[in-house]
C-alpha cells in the first residue's frame, strides 16, 4: 500500500526567515512529533534555494535535521530546490518532477505559507494545508484547492487526527426549502440570508462568536408567516451541527457561557448527552424584536435541541430585549464552541454508558 505523505515547506511553517540564526516555528516540534508518531503520514521536508542559496545554507540544513531527530522525528527525504526561476525548471516548487511517485498522492499534504504550495497541490492532484500568516486572499481557483487554513501547528494535528468536521445539508418541506454549510473549524465567516433579517443577525452571531463557518440560504412561506421559517432552520441546524460533530469521541461534551450585554445578562448550559431537552427562562415585554415574534426564539432552541440531541438551559433578564436575546445567541455559540471541543490525548466517549 502506498504511503501518505507530509510536504512541508522548511522556510515558514518549520522554520522563520531569518539570516542570522535559526528560529524554529512555535509548536513545530511538540505536533510534529504527534503526527509523526501517532498518524500515518511520512514527513518530507523542500526549501527553495535558488543557486543552492547562502553559503551556510548546508550547516543550517545539517542542525535543523539533527534536532528534529533529537525529537524524535525524521523526515524521509528531502527536497531542495537549486534551479532559477529564470530556468523554468520542471523540478521547481509549482512543477511535479521534485516528487517521488510511490505515495498516496489524492490523500498526501503539502504545508507552506505562499500560495506556491497550493499550485502545486494543483499540479499533483493533493491537498494544500495553507499557514496563511499575511491573511492574504486566494483566487477563486484556487481557494477550492485549500483543504484547511491556519497558522497554529495544533490545529494542523487537530485537522489531520480528527478531520474537518463539516457538513453540508439540504431540508426540504412543502413549507421551507433551506440549505446549510457548516464548518465546526473555521474562521467565523457568515453568509445568512434566511428572509428574515432580525433572525440574521443572530445567526451570524452563532458563527461569530463560535468561530464556526456557518452558510444558509432559505426559502420559506413567510406569505403566511415566520413560523414554519424559524421552526425549521433551528430542525435544519441542529441536524447539520449534529452530522459535521461526528462520532463524539473526546469532546468536552457540556459546558456553559455567562455573557453580559449592556444591561442585560444571559446564561446558557448544554449538554449532549443524547437526549433532547429545553430549559427556557425568558420573559419578552415586546411581540417581536425586528420581524421576529419573540414567542418564536425558545421554539428556536427546541427545535435545534430535537435534532442536534442535546439538553439546552437558558436564562436571561435585562431591560433591552433586543441585548437579551442577542446575548443569549452569543452566549449559545460560546457554549457551542466549548463542548464540541476535542481533547487530543484522548478518544474515548465521554460518557460511562459507551454511547452518546
């Protein structure tokens, strides 16, 4: 069987730029050595030399491999790039011709911090993990070619230990026809157009403040009124944030956020544990908060809590319901965020009964 391999760029993610003395990337031992050690992956280390570059370049070279394996890491091969540009060599960095052909390529990463590294995923056919540092902006050819953007070394063993963790879903009614994308690793970016614009404003607070990327598009029968809308994007995510989550194994599994806004504070507890349940203590003074009935926010929470199999505890008071409520959607994403974490020294359920 064909191994998968990891490309990594020794300027940038190994490695800083630097003339004078070797600065080692923070994080590039402790999780390099996890992924070495624990997943299946060979490690290949390339830098660009153009010229075969500085004339300590070699003593350089020499004592960045040393204290690897003084870690516990090896590399397989290394790959250094001596051609000029001007050369238009086939072995350059964007080319195919520096790669041995005997790995797994389609399920192989290249890591790098310049946009090279993701046209030669292209080239290859792999995956392109980009340590975007500058937070610079691919072309829409390429953005598509970017398996996972980071610049934390944790996150790049979290990635390849557990994967992704998205999903994309589709919930089809006579009533409402919505389509959600959900990134539980992103960056929080938000793109919500759900007819309502109230309830997109707090739904791009669940991506925000949960730092998940969060897409959806609805189209419902608000020509009769919000209800079947609202009802069923909180069915629609609670199943999307249910299926991208996975098999639950070494989540933190129940937290809670106390979060202030202004004159109001809201709290929020959950659990999944599997079972469905709504603790709602809230009271409106107001019938809607923009074009949202506020009767219509703990139907929300049920309906998310029924598909997404999990217990939801809110309470807020204060006097501007619209910081009420907004709190509690910030509150509610805090808490997100914190129980589907993972602990990466473990994999076991969290739970006594060996199921959630």
């Amino acid at each position: 069987m064909k191994k998968k391999f990891l490309f990594i760029e020794r300027e940038g993610p190994i490695i800083r730029e630097n003339t004078t003395q070797v600065i080692f990337y923070p994080g590039v031992f402790s999780f390099l050595y996890r992924i070495f050690s624990e997943l299946d992956y060979e490690l290949v280390i390339g830098t660009n030399q153009e010229g075969l570059g500085p004339e300590n370049f070699w003593p350089i070279q020499e004592y960045i491999m040393k204290t690897f394996e003084g870690e516990g890491i090896y590399f397989s091969s290394v790959h250094i790039y001596r051609t000029l540009a001007k050369e238009n060599a086939s072995t350059r960095k964007s080319c195919t011709d520096m790669l041995l052909t005997n790995y797994d390529i389609s399920n192989s990463f290249f890591i790098g911090d310049i946009i090279t590294y993701v046209l030669l995923a292209k080239n290859l056919g792999c995956k392109a993990i980009w340590m975007n540092k500058e937070n610079c902006h691919p072309s829409q050819e390429l953005n598509p070619l970017i398996s996972f953007e980071t610049v934390f070394w944790k996150q790049i063993y979290e990635y390849l230990k557990f994967g992704l963790r998205c999903y994309t879903n589709r919930r089809i009614t006579n009533e409402t026809d919505i389509k959600i994308y959900l990134q539980l690793y992103g960056t929080g970016k938000t793109n919500i157009h759900t007819g309502l614009g109230f309830l997109n404003h707090m739904l791009e607070q669940i991506g925000c403040h949960g730092k998940f990327d969060l897409t959806i598009k609805v189209r419902g029968d608000l020509h009769i009124d919000e209800h079947h809308t609202i009802e069923d994007i909180g069915l629609a995510l609670g199943a999307t944030f249910t299926k991208a989550l996975g098999d639950k194994k070494g989540i933190v599994r129940s937290g809670y956020s106390i979060l202030p806004m202004d004159d109001s504070l809201a709290k929020v507890a959950m659990d999944l544990g599997g079972r469905s349940h709504l603790v709602w203590k809230v009271n409106f003074v107001r019938e809607k908060i923009g074009d949202v009935p506020t009767e219509m926010f703990s139907h929300f929470f049920k309906s998310f809590s029924n598909t997404a199999h999990c217990n939801i505890h809110i309470q807020a008071e204060g006097k501007n319901e619209h910081h009420k409520i907004e709190a509690i959607f910030k509150a509610f994403a805090r808490t997100l965020q914190m129980i589907i974490r993972r602990n990466i020294n473990s994999d076991e359920l969290p739970t006594t009964k060996g199921m959630l």
